[in-house]
C-alpha cells in the first residue's frame, strides 16, 4: 500500500538536512510516519495500550479548506535499516489547528493493520516528561517527505517562552509533528510548523518551534480538567499532578455561550436567567478551544438575562498583574488566587518553564480576583 506524501509546496526537505551520525535516539520506534490524504507528517505514540498518537493538525486537516481526513495511515520502523515496513490504519480523535494562537496538534487512535508485522499491544511509546531544564540533551526526530527516512539530530534545551522550548537543534519541516525525547526516551515536545500571514499580497512566512508537550495537555485540559490523561502516559504522574491538588476543577456551567451580531465579547449564559461576560479574549480561551460553540443572539434577547460579573481565567492558570511581578495561581472559578511565595516552589509544583506559564492580568480587571492564602 503507497503510502500519502507532502505536497511539495507543503513540506520542501532541504537537502543538506543532517543524520545524526552518532548513536541511535533512544526509544525511536516510538516515532512514526504518518500519512493522511496527501499529506505527510511524523507523529509520536503517546499510549502504547490504546494506540495513541500525537501529530500535527496540519497533517490531519486540509487547513485551506478545513477538510480533515477521515483515516491516516501511521508507519512504524521496525528494521536496523531505518525503513518503515509496517503500517496500520489510524482515525483522527482531537484536531485543534489555530495559526494566530500557534495551535496546531491532533490525536490519532491506531485501529486496523495494513501491511507488514502485526505488533502486539502495546505499541511501542514514548511518555510524558514535564520537567525539562536548561542544559538537558535532547535528540529531534522526524521522518522526511521525499524519502521516509528518519532523521535524528542531537542539541541541547537553552530555555523555554510562550509554551515553546528552545534548544541548539534547528527544526526543519521533515520534524513537523515529531518528538524531542531526553535520554530515557520520553517525550518533552513536538516540532510544529507555525504560519503567519505576511505581506499585502497573502504570502507566508513559515517558522518552525518546538512546542513544549505541557502546553497541548493544557489545550486539552480546555474546558475538561484532566482532559490530557485521557491520551497520554506520564513518565511521573504523581510529580505532574502535585500541582494540581489545591485547585479547583468545577466548571462554569454555561447553558449557552452568546454574542451580539456586531459585538466581539462572548457570554457565558447561566440556567438561572443569569449572564458572565468573557473580558478578553485570552480568558474565554483559557475556558474554551474555539469560538466553534459560540451562537449569535440578538442584543435584545441577551440583556434579557441579568448581567452579574466578569469570568476570570480557568482554575490553574498561573497569573500576575500587568503592572507588579508577584505571581498567582487560580484555584477555582470565582477567580480566588494564592501566591506562590518562590521560584524553587514554582519550580516544584510546575517545572523548570513555569515562567513561560504566566498569563498577565490587566489592571482594570485585577479586581474581578481575590487573594487567598499564600501556597
């Protein structure tokens, strides 16, 4: 069965693209080759008993024109020849693609064999570690679009910003929707290519990051606490989730979300005959993936519902106020914080990037939060 290539314009490998000619990374049968319709990306096994792969949304969906694929096909690399020779049918379960937000990632489940060894459950994987710091190796993998090679590179992690960690190892598009594994073979992020719109004319500028894993457990953490233990293994489950005991996972418990035809700010409608209003954008995404749900309601039919307060950012978040720098974490959904009285407890409770975490609040709605008990 041929497997689904990259349209050229897509993904161009360069040519000069190096092979890491030391030691093999380890745990690299836990990147696989990933096909759907004629696009062609990497992707990695996040949970090996239920089959579960982590790749680009870019890969899965048509981006142009919003079609997603309704079967992929995964390959996996069981020779010392470096070939893929076993493959398997895949079915998309989360695709969340948002170029502004650099939001780009989807979960396959492995389903039906297609061609070469079955393999036995479970696959093999690479789980979760949240805890990288500066100065810790990494090796990149990805497979190539012209010739289904696996391309290993080594570097080493200098620091984290906005949900992306930074290293020595350039990202080429042959990475796209790989791994960046440590020296156990765990999975701290995923190469992604980022597009921005440049240019009157329309043109694109394509760059490359490498997205901590932490930030898509917190996308898929959207709206449903714990969403992410549903698709991924923890290399330390119980380090992970220390941070999260003293919060708070109730939800809003909106019966509709709403807006004005003409009016940008969204609200949350409540069964008592209430309403919350979303102040920014940034809170209504810390609650919500996409807009995707939101109705459109004439203005006369929401001021029908009683305006009561602000919704403050999603229970977890760590915050600061724009104008001073002590740092806070929300605990619950009436928008309660408590300090984190230091950086080595920062670091505990939320890894060596947690700075990268930090959400500034405006100051003109500091005074929708209170302040409880330092941590």
């Amino acid at each position: 069965m041929p497997f689904p290539r990259l349209l050229p314009f897509l993904f161009v490998l360069a040519l000069a693209l190096p092979v890491s000619t030391s030691a093999a990374a380890p745990n690299r049968n836990a990147v696989v080759l990933v096909g759907c319709d004629n696009r062609q990306g990497s992707g990695t096994v996040i949970h090996g008993d239920k089959g579960y792969v982590l790749t680009n949304a870019h890969v899965v969906k048509n981006v142009t024109t919003g079609v997603h694929a309704a079967t992929c096909v995964v390959g996996f690399l069981r020779d010392a020849d470096a070939k893929i020779d076993v493959l398997y049918e895949a079915v998309p379960l989360v695709t969340y693609f948002d170029a502004d937000r650099n939001l780009d990632f989807s979960i396959l489940e492995i389903r039906k064999h297609l061609q070469g060894e079955v393999i036995q459950k479970p696959f093999p994987m690479a789980p979760s570690y949240e805890f990288p710091e500066t100065g810790t190796p990494l090796w990149l993998l990805g497979y190539s679009g012209t010739d289904d090679a696996l391309v290993e590179r080594e570097g080493t992690i200098t620091g984290f910003s906005d949900g992306a960690i930074q290293s020595t190892t350039k990202i080429s598009p042959g990475d796209s929707g790989g791994a960046a594994l440590n020296e156990r073979g765990e999975l701290m992020g995923m190469p992604s290519r980022m597009v921005t719109l440049t240019g009157r004319d329309g043109s694109e500028t394509t760059h490359y990051e490498l997205v901590d894993i932490r930030a898509i457990m917190q996308w898929l953490d959207t709206g449903t606490a714990g969403g992410h233990d549903a698709y991924f293994v923890h290399a330390e489950p119980l380090r992970y989730h220390q941070s999260a005991i003293f919060i708070e996972s109730a939800e809003l418990g909106c019966s509709v979300l709403a807006r004005a035809p003409t009016v940008d700010t969204v609200y949350c409608i409540k069964p008592n005959q209430t309403r919350f209003v979303f102040p920014n954008a940034k809170t209504f995404f810390s609650w919500h993936p996409s807009f995707e749900k939101v109705i459109t309601a004439s203005p006369a039919s929401l001021a029908t519902f009683t305006l009561q307060k602000n919704v403050t950012l999603k229970p977890g978040t760590l915050v600061k106020s724009a104008t001073a720098s002590p740092v806070y974490v929300v605990t619950d959904i009436f928008g309660t914080m408590r300090h984190i009285p230091s950086e080595a407890k920062a670091r505990e409770l939320w890894g060596p990037n947690w700075a990268a975490q930090v959400q500034d609040i405006p100051d003109e709605f500091w005074t929708n939060y209170t302040i409880g008990a330092p941590l």
